[in-house]
C-alpha cells in the first residue's frame, strides 16, 4: 500500500443511523492497523470548518460498536455549502496535515464532498449512512437492516392491539422518496396493504382491496405507509378518507417517526459498517479518491461519488409481487 498517506480525517454527517458508530471505528482501526494517524472531526462539516477535531487511537474507539447514533455527531452545515466555509475547511486540513477524508453520511454529505474534492484536489471517501437505502452502488445503506428490524418489532407489537379490538391500522414509516423500509417491512409483518412512493394504488382500488380482506375473514388489518406515499397527502388524510369509505373498522394510525433512527445496529450493519471502514481507508491508501464504498454481490465495491449521487436505486419488483400475493 502507498505511504503516502500518513494522516486521515472521519466525520458523519447529515441524518444519523445506526451503524455510524460501527464505521468510525472500523476507519480508526484500520488507520491504525497501517500505522498511519486518524483524526475524528466533531459535528460534521461545521466542526471540519471550525477545526473541532480530536486524534483518535484504537483504544479511543473501544465500546461503540454495539451504539446508535454517532459519537462523533452530526450537523447540516450551511456554511459548507459556500466557497468560503469549504475553503476555511480545506485550510484546517492544512493545518493538521491531514492527507484524505472519510465522510459517513447520504447524499447531500456526498454532495458536498465531491464539490471538496474538485476545488481543492483533496482526496475523499464516502461510506453511505442513512436509512433509507437510498443510494445508488449498494444494496444496503448503514442503518437500514437495523431499521427495518425496528419497525418489524412495531408492527409486530401494533397487530397484537389490532387484532384484539378489530381495528385497521396505517403505520407510516420513513422513506420520502422511496419505499424499501415500507415494502420489507409490510412483508415481514404481515401488512395487508403497503403503499410506496414508486406506485400510487389509488383510493378505491385501497378500499376495495381492504374490504375484500375483511370479507375473506381477516378481523383486523395493517397498511404500511411510506412517508412519501403519494395516495393521500397525509396519512391523517388517508385514515379519513378509509372512515368514511369503510364500514366495520376502527381505524387507527401510528407514526413511528424518528425511533426507526435509533438503537443498537443490528449484526448485518456491525458487519458491513466494519467492512465499508476497511474498504474506505484501504481504497485511500492505493490512492483512489471520490468514490463511494458500498455492498454489491455480496463484494465491497468502489462507485465514483457523482454516479453515487445520481443514480437512482429501483424497488424491487419481485417484492412486489410477493407483497401481493402474501396479502390475499
Ligand atoms: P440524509 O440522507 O440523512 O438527509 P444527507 O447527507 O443527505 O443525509 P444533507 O442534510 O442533505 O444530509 O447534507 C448534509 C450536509 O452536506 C449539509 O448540511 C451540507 O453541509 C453538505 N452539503 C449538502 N449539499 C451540499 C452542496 N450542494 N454543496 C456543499 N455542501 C453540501
């Protein structure tokens, strides 16, 4: 491996997921596991722009893995987005002579990375946090098998109260522009219907079908709602518009909201969180840069940020089909 690179600087960025902890400290190992330094930069861009950082050492990182959120933390920094904070950044680089930068984040973190990288020629490496499963070049996102285990747990726990007082249920989850959570998860709890941002059923086809799960003896039902959705403009809305179409029912809704970011990662993000840290820094240390790291066929892979960024990742069609077929 080159030698050329003698210091590194990690920071996470934008909305936290689990997992992020997981990747810092796979970075600072593997920093360490090259001999060379890694520096940990508080508070996303903004810290980079004021210069919070602090050295991190193997032992600094001992005890995380198993951690939500990120020791780091997070911020949404306005002031990289001008020419003048990412200046201020790149002197603070400077500074401390740091030679390449990990930035745990989504795809306005990457966004701002890959501008970083073009004025100043310093060298960056994405690992994809978030959890939406948003980004293009990996099939999993950090935080986003923790997530869908969050929100099975939920359901699970909403079809118990359902079932005992024959109520339908609308359970909204995350995923504004796409509905890998609502589609997984109505899988494996069990949804009778799952409304994603990539199709509109339609309002009557939604009562039609509901009714027919009630006519087939069902004595209460769940519909996962992605936030996106675009069948009603609210969930609230949605839940009104099933009252007074649907007779039978008490109709209930749950918003599950920012719990789905929380918690301990599952196996699967310690795990990938753990290879994505030894693909980014290794990746820097042969010299590549502007890529992001990410799972695909089960390898880790290189995709240039840009691609990254705008590519757009497709619902799986085939889950569909099994959605529908589970719910009849
Ligand atoms: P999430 O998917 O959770 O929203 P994200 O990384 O997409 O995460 P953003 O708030 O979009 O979160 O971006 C995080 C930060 O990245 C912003 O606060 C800003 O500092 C930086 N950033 C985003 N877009 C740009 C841009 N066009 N130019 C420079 N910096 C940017």
């Amino acid at each position: 491996m080159s030698n050329k690179i003698k210091k590194l600087a990690v920071l996470t960025s934008g909305g936290d997921s689990p997992g992020m902890n997981a990747a810092i400290r796979s970075v600072v190992r593997t920093c360490s596991y090259h001999n060379i330094q890694c520096l940990g930069v508080f508070r996303g861009y903004e810290g980079l722009i004021d210069g919070d950082f602090e050295e991190l050492t193997a032992r600094s990182v001992k005890g995380i893995i198993n951690k939500g959120g990120t020791f780091l933390k997070s911020a949404r920094s306005n002031r990289f987005r001008t020419e003048e904070g990412r200046k201020e950044a790149y002197q603070k680089l400077l500074d401390v002579e740091a030679d390449g930068l990990v930035v745990i984040g989504g795809d306005g973190s990457f966004t701002g990375a890959m501008i970083f990288n073009q004025e100043f020629g310093f060298p960056v490496m994405g690992i994809p946090g978030t959890i939406d499963n948003d980004i293009y070049g990996t099939t999993h996102t950090l935080g986003f098998d923790t997530a869908l285990n969050t929100v099975v747990d939920a359901i699970d726990k909403i079809r118990d109260t359902a079932s005992s007082h024959n109520r339908l249920f609308f359970i909204e989850v995350m995923g504004r522009d796409v509905g890998h959570i609502a589609l997984n998860t109505g899988i494996a709890g069990g949804a009778e219907e799952i409304l994603i941002p990539e199709e509109n059923l339609g309002l009557d086809r939604l009562v039609e079908s509901l009714n027919k799960s009630r006519k087939s003896g069902k004595s209460s039902s769940i519909v996962v709602v992605a936030e996106g959705d675009k069948i009603g403009k609210n969930i609230f809305e949605l839940k009104d518009y099933v009252d007074q179409n649907m007779e039978g029912y008490d109709v209930r809704v749950s918003v599950l909201g920012h719990m789905q970011r929380g918690g301990a990662p599952s196996c699967f993000d310690r795990v990938l969180a753990s290879r994505m840290g030894v693909k980014a820094v290794e990746s820097l240390l042969k010299g590549e840069t502007n890529y992001m790291v990410g799972l695909l066929n089960g390898k880790m892979e290189l995709t240039p940020i840009e691609k990254a960024i705008k590519g757009k990742t497709k619902i799986n069609l085939e889950l569909l089909r099994v959605s529908d077929i589970m719910s009849t």
